[in-house]
C-alpha cells in the first residue's frame, strides 16, 4: 500500500491531472472538495493544497486545513501558480512543508512527497 495523499485543490484540471498521476504512482489518494465535507476516518500521510499568495484566505486548502482538526500536524505540499518569492513566503507562514508549482509533472510531485516522507520519517526516528 502507498502513502495516503489528500488533494485539496480548487483547480479541477490540476487536481485531476494530480490524482492520476499520483493514483498511477503508487499513491493512495483521496480528494478533498469544499462542497462535501471529508468521510475519511483514515488520516493522511502528506496533503497537497492549493495555495494562493494573491488570495487572503489562501484558498480552498486553507478553508479544509483550518476546519479540520484532524488534518493538523500533517505535511503539506503547497501547490502554486509560481514559486515567487511571495509565494514561497505564504507558504512558510502556512506551516508548508514544500512547494510545487502547479504545473509540475505527477511523477516530479511523487518524487517530492516521497522525499518529504522520508525526510519526517527520519526527523521521527531521531526523537
């Protein structure tokens, strides 16, 4: 079984694109969508949002991750239109704990979370 990434993305192409790439990957993947609220009892391993440095709610991500306390404390991938300074700036004041741009390749953001896992993985291993 691969890691359980949630999708919380507005753009219905990229997160399409993504969950495809992902499911083909490897990666169990779920969607999350502001219209139906989250069933999943299972939490995920790393969740790549969409994330706005122009929008002050952030979008849809931030909507998700500030009403569910069952996501806190799980990596995020911030999904971006750029990776500007701005950008990436949002991001760490987010809490994220990497950015993608939006038109990356499924296989590149797979290798990123993969990374991303494993790097947690050791941080744990060493408390």
């Amino acid at each position: 079984m691969g890691a359980y990434v949630l999708l919380a993305i507005d753009d219905d192409e990229v997160r399409a694109r993504f969950a495809y790439q992902l499911a083909t990957a490897g990666f169990d993947v779920d969607v999350a969508e502001a219209a139906r609220p989250r069933q999943t009892v299972t939490r995920p391993d790393v969740i790549v949002a969409a994330l706005s440095a122009s929008r002050p709610t952030g979008g849809l991500s931030a909507e998700i991750l500030a009403n569910d306390p069952h996501l806190r404390g799980i990596p995020v991938v911030a999904v971006t239109d750029d990776t500007s300074d701005t950008t990436r700036d949002r991001a760490r004041q987010e809490g994220c704990a990497a950015v993608c741009v939006n038109t990356c390749s499924g296989t590149a953001l797979g290798a990123g979370i993969r990374a991303l896992l494993h790097r947690e993985s050791e941080l744990d291993r060493s408390m």
